[in-house]
C-alpha cells in the first residue's frame, strides 16, 4: 500500500483493483466490512513475486488466474485458492 504496510497482514484497509501483472480485476476484498481478503490466505509463489519490480511487491492482490497460470507453466504444485 502506498503507506507501506504490507496487504498480505491483514492491516490494510485497500488494494488497487487491478493485478499489478496482467492488469485485470484482482477481486480485492481487503477494503470489505471485515477487511479481509482472499489473499491473505495464500501463497503466493516467490517466483511470481519476483516478476514485480520490488517496488510493487506487496502493494495489491496478485490475481487467482495469474497465480494459477504461474502453477500451470512451472509445473509447481497448485496454490489452495480459498
């Protein structure tokens, strides 16, 4: 977030409304009535963060489909999308 809280924590009380990577609606539910998101609840793998210029990391939600085309194309294990 823009004050550098980190939206993975739970403490952040908005997230842009796009994936920063393929620019498509995230589905963010940090800003919802009880400031929980999707998310928080996954991991996201450290090689999709890596795309992310270091600036960017942590600043809004990856979305479910790039995080399910990075598992597809490595070949890692699927991410549990809650």
């Amino acid at each position: 977030m823009q004050d550098g809280r980190d939206i993975q924590d739970g403490s952040v009380n908005t997230s842009p409304p796009t994936c920063p990577l393929c620019h498509r609606p995230n589905h963010c539910d940090a800003s919802a009535a009880n400031g929980r998101c999707w998310c928080f609840d996954v991991q996201v793998p450290a090689g999709l963060l890596a795309q992310l210029p270091e600036d960017q990391r942590n600043t809004a939600c990856i979305c479910r489909e790039c995080i399910v085309s990075f598992d597809e194309e490595s070949g890692h294990k699927k991410t549990s999308l809650a």
